[in-house]
C-alpha cells in the first residue's frame, strides 16, 4: 500500500495541489472559489460531489476565517475521505471468509479500457494469495483476446477455457469455463467478455446470456466493470450503458497511472453507486491493486 500510495501521488497530485494553494490565501474572493470549482470538475470530481466539497468549504471556511495550512489540510482531507467513502466495503466476494467456491467474477467493460490485462492481473493477485484460479475466455470475437488471456494464464499458471473455432458463442465457452472450475474444484472462476460498444443492443444481450447461462452452474458473485481512468466523463456514459445491462457490483478503474484525473474515483461511485474497488497502476503484472481511500486522498493532497 506504502508503494500503492508513492504511484498515485504521483498521478493524482496536481488537483490536491491547486486547492491546496487557493485554499491557504488569507482572504478567499469568489473568484477563488470558482476556481476550487473548476479544479474539481477539471479532475472529474463531476459536478454535484464538487458543488457539495466547495458548499462545505465554504461553511467551514466562514465559521473559521483564519486556519493554518495544516487545519486547510486537515478540512480538506476529511471531505475528499467522506466523498470517496472511507468505510465502504470493497472487499472482493471471492476474499470473505464465507465465500463460495468457485467465486464468479465477470469481467466487462469498452475494448481498451484494460479489461483482459486486469482479468490476469487479478487471477495473478488471487494465485498470490494462495486461491485457484480458473481464467474464461468469452471474448470470441478477438481471436487475439483469447490469445492475450492464454499467455496471461501460463504466465500466472492458471488453466485458460477458450472457444475451440472463431466465432463461437460467448456464452458456450462462459458455460465450459463454469463447469471446468466446478471440476477443478477451483476457487475463483474470472469470465473475460467482449466489448463491443458499436453493437451496443447485442452486446448487451450477449453480457446477459453469459450471465443467465453460468447461472445455471454457478452464482454469480461479482461483474466488475473495467474503466479507463483517462477516458473521463464519457467513460462515465460507457460505465452507465454497462451498469444498466447487467448489474454491476464493483468498478476496476485502469490507467490511473497516466491520468491526473483522480477524481473520476468519486464521480464514479456516486453515479453508478458501486464502489471502485480495484485500480490499475500500469501495464505490468503487478500493477493492480486494491482500492485504499486513505491512500488515494493523501496521493490527491501530495
Ligand atoms: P481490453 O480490450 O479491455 O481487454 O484491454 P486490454 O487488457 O487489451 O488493455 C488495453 C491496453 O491498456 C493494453 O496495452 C494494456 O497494457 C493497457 N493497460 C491496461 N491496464 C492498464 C493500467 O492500469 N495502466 C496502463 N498504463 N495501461 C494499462
């Protein structure tokens, strides 16, 4: 986490920064304010979560005209803490005591935004910490997808289900992968889908097929969606189509590491009202991580 915290400082510090600045000068003006404002949205904070931290600024501020930096610092870390949801549970079900076995995760989410990577990433995360891993490859339509997730695969040494000819059905190889992770024995079985958004009714129709089609093996337990940090506010109207076909429970947000857009963390959670719970730091293998709050805050303050 120590290493988690130093990365995303160094994506996410030009925001806390700036508010950090305007926010120590002896008297705010209104332009100041609007500048708080803009720093916000310009960091993809979205637009209500950054009028209600710049309301509760301001309440602050005219109950206590003079503070030290170290008191700005104090206000201003406690409200992006309370936006970002320090307490919220972002456990994954597959980590709980009581989870069930093998645990299904379906990984969805717009082609590019890292899906693939993060679904290997994670099974290399679960295959740390001791689980057994079943990788599905569901994205028929790339060839090279399948081929990314093999190479993922005997890279972390997990067994990878794949169509055996182009074109198969999505929904046939999410079915094998679920009986082969029930003979396995396997602890976590993670379904790599297509992404399609030029196609969006079929697609959304294939993601709900998948679904219908491992439920009649297994539950269910988490879809988590892949997310481009970089992509901003029109990754939020991707993330909402996704959400609406097939009942998201956690967002994995990629590419924080070339963004310094932080704040797509908060308007993420309050529009999709599902809490981040993974982030990718880069390209490597071991560039995913649990979400930490307090880390992120502090990496926003600098
Ligand atoms: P998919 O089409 O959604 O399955 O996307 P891929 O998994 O193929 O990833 C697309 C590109 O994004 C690849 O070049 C990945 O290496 C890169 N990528 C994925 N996650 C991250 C991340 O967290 N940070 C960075 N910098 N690149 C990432």
């Amino acid at each position: 986490l120590t290493r988690l915290r130093a990365r995303l400082s160094k994506s996410a510090n030009p925001f806390g920064k700036a508010l950090f600045a305007i926010l120590t000068k002896d008297n705010l003006s209104e332009t100041d304010w609007e500048d708080i404002e803009d720093t916000l949205i310009l960091a993809d904070v979205g637009t209500d979560a950054s009028e209600q931290i710049v309301d509760e600024l301001r309440a602050d501020a005219r109950v206590n005209s003079s503070k030290t930096p170290a008191e700005v610092r104090a206000t201003l870390r406690r409200m992006l803490l309370e936006q970002v949801g320090e307490d919220t549970d972002r456990s994954l079900a597959a980590e709980r005591d009581d989870a069930r076995h093998p645990s299904v995760i379906i990984m969805v989410g717009v082609n590019g935004t890292g899906k693939t990577t993060t679904a290997g990433k994670l099974a290399r995360l679960f295959v740390a910490e001791g689980k057994s891993v079943v990788l599905g490859a569901a994205d028929t339509f790339r060839a090279a997808a399948a081929d990314q997730l093999e190479t993922w695969g005997s890279h972390v040494g997990v067994p990878v289900v794949r169509a055996d000819h182009d074109g198969a059905d999505p929904a046939s190889v999410a079915f094998d992968a679920a009986q082969k992770a029930i003979d396995a024995d396997a602890d976590v079985l993670i379904i790599d889908t297509a992404g399609r958004l030029q196609n969006k009714a079929n697609l959304m129709d294939e993601l709900g097929k998948i679904r219908r089609v491992v439920e009649k093996k297994l539950p269910v337990d988490e879809v988590l969606l892949v997310l481009d940090a970089t992509t901003g506010q029109n990754g939020m109207v991707q993330a909402k189509v996704f959400s609406e076909a097939i009942g998201v429970t956690g967002v994995a947000l990629t590419k924080l590491d070339g963004s310094a857009k932080g704040g797509i963390v908060i308007s993420v959670q309050k529009e999709l009202g599902v809490p981040v719970k993974l982030v990718g730091l880069g390209e490597g293998p071991d560039d995913l991580a649990p979400f930490d709050p307090a880390g992120f805050v502090d990496g926003i303050l600098g």
